[in-house]
C-alpha cells in the first residue's frame, strides 16, 4: 500500500472513534458502499496499518517512524496550561505526570529528525515549560501490552495447564 488516500484515513478515525463499528455503519458514516468500506478496510489490515483483532494503528506503516520520549520540566503553576498545550501538538501521543527528574513524559512520533525538530520547538515555545530532555528509541522490543496481565487475572486455562504437564 502505497499512500492513504482521504477515504482509508476517515476509516482509521472512524474505528479510532469507536473501535466496534459494523461495516453498515462505517459505510454508512463516510458515505461510502458496503463493499467499498470492506476491501478498504481488508486492504489496510493487509498492509499492517491495522492490526488485526484490534483497532491499534501501526504508525510506521504510514511514515511516523521516529520515536522519542520527552521529559519536560514546567513551572508547577503553568503545568494545566502546558498540558493543555500539549494536546494540540498531534505528534504528542501520551502525556504522563512523573516524578523524579522532571514534571511530564511525553511519547512523541516524528516522520523524521525535522518534524522532531518542529514538535520539540513547538514543546519548548510552550508558556511554562523550562527545559525538556529527549531521548530517541531506537527499537521496540516489547510494545504496549495487556494480554500478560489479563492472562495472569483471569488464571490458568485449559491450554496452559496441559503445557505446564
């Protein structure tokens, strides 16, 4: 797949939206014929956009492949307004209060070392911030993950009992 068009990138705000939505209604909502939402939506499954089974968008698939994490340090009376602030920057995926060094981590996604460049200016223009610290990852091994933890909630199952035998 080489480019989202106008119509894949409605599809993925709209499963954003609201992550069960039926086929009837996504076509329904953009405008669109059944079967043209459907291979749209194969079509990006297909291409990794969107991993199957859940409604997780693979941002370096469509050219976000730069990630940061910024530690941000802000005036303590400022920190609604830089937060506030923050959200308005779309590279800013995940705002965290912290403690230890600094107030705020941010996770950050560039489509390149300029974009970055722009995101962090823009972080750094910001009313109240003091200085923020960035750190670039280079690989993710273990990416966002529940399943370890319902697993281990909701106890041993069949399948894992008989493994362990």
């Amino acid at each position: 797949m080489d480019k989202l068009d106008h119509t894949d990138l409605q599809i993925l705000l709209e499963l954003i939206r609201d992550p069960r939505v039926q086929i009837g209604e996504l076509s329904e909502a953009l405008g669109i014929a059944r079967n043209t939402a459907q291979s749209r939506l194969k079509r990006i499954l297909r291409a990794g956009i969107l991993h199957e089974g859940g409604r997780e968008i693979n941002l370096e698939k469509i050219g976000y492949d730069v990630l940061a994490f910024v530690t941000i340090e802000v005036t303590h009376r400022e920190l609604d307004a830089v937060i506030g602030a923050l959200r308005l920057i779309p590279q800013v995926l995940e705002v965290h209060e912290i403690s230890g060094r600094g107030d705020l981590m941010c996770r950050v996604v560039a489509t390149d070392t300029h974009n970055l460049q722009t995101a962090l200016r823009s972080i750094l223009r910001t009313r109240g911030v003091i200085r923020t610290e960035t750190v670039l990852a280079l690989h993710t091994h273990i990416g966002y993950r529940a399943e370890p933890l319902l697993g281990r909630l909701a106890g041993p199952t069949e399948d894992t009992r008989r493994r362990a035998q």
